[in-house]
C-alpha cells in the first residue's frame, strides 16, 4: 500500500507517476470521508500486523515445519494455502481460473493465522 491506496488511488495505471507534477500522481483529499470504510480496515489491519510476527516474516516463508525439536506440541508448517474448498491448494488449483477465494495459512512458534482473500 503507498500514499493514496486506500482512498482509491490509481495513477491511472501509471507506475511511474513520481515524475509527474499532475492529477495523477496528487492525492485528492476530498475524497477521503467517501473512502473512510477502507482507510478504517487498513488502520486495522496494519495494527494487526504490528502487533503478531507471523504476520511480518524475518525470511522468505517455503512451507517449512515450525515447532520445537522435542515435538511437544504439533508441527505445522511455516507457510500453506488453501483452495476454499477444505484443503491445501493442490497444482490444479493454481490453474482455475474460476477461483474466487484464496486462504493463506502462516505461522511461527508462537502464533497461527488463516487469512482469506
């Protein structure tokens, strides 16, 4: 998310808009009551975020086990995603192009969460 996202912020599709001096790359504040609801959730999921480090990985997540070397409590792994359809997504899943609803399960050794997109 950079300056502007939340409030429906476009550059027109420009991705270099950092060079111009123009409606395009400005951020019109006028429009930010309209957007609130989305700059509400964003306030939200930063805070999130913040707050649980399996929510912001140290290192590139690969579907590793986490937990202890003693197996006192269940191994799971570090990073899985799910199909919507009660199961780790599988290489036909990828392809479908009728996928509607992704679920990224991620976890350290401390905390587990499932977001679905």
């Amino acid at each position: 998310i950079t300056a502007g996202d939340e409030m429906g912020r476009t550059q027109q599709g420009n991705n270099n808009a950092y060079c111009q001096d123009s409606p395009i790359s400005w951020i019109d504040w006028e429009d930010a009551e309209a957007w609130s609801d989305v700059t509400d959730l964003v306030k939200i999921i930063t805070a999130l975020r913040r707050e649980h480090p399996a929510l912001r990985p140290s290192r590139y997540r690969h579907h590793d086990p986490v937990g202890d070397a003693n197996d006192s409590y269940p191994r799971r792994a570090d990073l899985a995603w799910f199909s919507g359809h009660g199961g780790e997504m599988v290489n036909n899943d990828w392809h479908d192009e009728s996928r509607r609803t992704l679920g990224m399960y991620t976890s350290d050794d401390n905390e587990a969460f499932l977001i679905w997109f």
